[in-house]
C-alpha cells in the first residue's frame, strides 16, 4: 500500500484551531522576549524546528503584530536573513 504524503500546508489546516493559535501566540511572547531577532534565534529559544516557526510568524506579520526591522547577517550561519521585531504602537514602514 502506497504511502499517502500530505503537504505541510494540507497538515496545518487540518490541526484545530487553538493549536495554531497556541503557536502564534507563543511565537509572538518570543519575539517579545528576544526583541529584535531572526526565525533561526526564535526558533532556538523555543525548542522548535524552524519550519515550525516561519509560517506562524508569516501570520503575525500579516496580522500587523510583528514588523521587520533589517536584512543583515546572521552571526551563527553567516547568512543574510531579516531580522523581526513587535511592531510598535507609532510605527511608520521604511520604503525601500
């Protein structure tokens, strides 16, 4: 019998709601803890893999909770990546 692969999309519409909610919401209290952070630093602190944390942190961008603050290097990978941070109360968007 053939192994019947479901899409990482697919899987996470098919979790209850609270779930989701659960992990945006602890995705959120991280980045508010760290500050000014990268997905690999949040998903560190949470214990998480990071495939875990972009799609919830994704969400709390299009909710307008969470902005991001700069493009810059990564001290650990060396990699360029976007560094997040809680959006603030008086927040202007920088046009690139």
């Amino acid at each position: 019998m053939p192994y019947d692969h479901e899409t990482s999309g697919v899987a996470y519409h098919g979790t209850p709601a609270q779930r989701r909610d659960f992990c945006r919401q602890q995705v959120f209290i991280a980045i508010r803890k760290l500050g000014v952070c990268n997905d690999r630093m949040i998903a560190e602190y949470l214990g998480w893999p990071i495939n875990r944390v972009t799609g919830r942190r994704n969400e709390l961008v299009k909710n307008g909770l969470v902005v991001m603050d700069r493009k810059d290097k990564d001290p650990v990978t060396g990699n360029t990546v976007t560094y997040w941070k809680e959006k603030p109360i008086n927040y202007q968007p920088v046009m690139f």
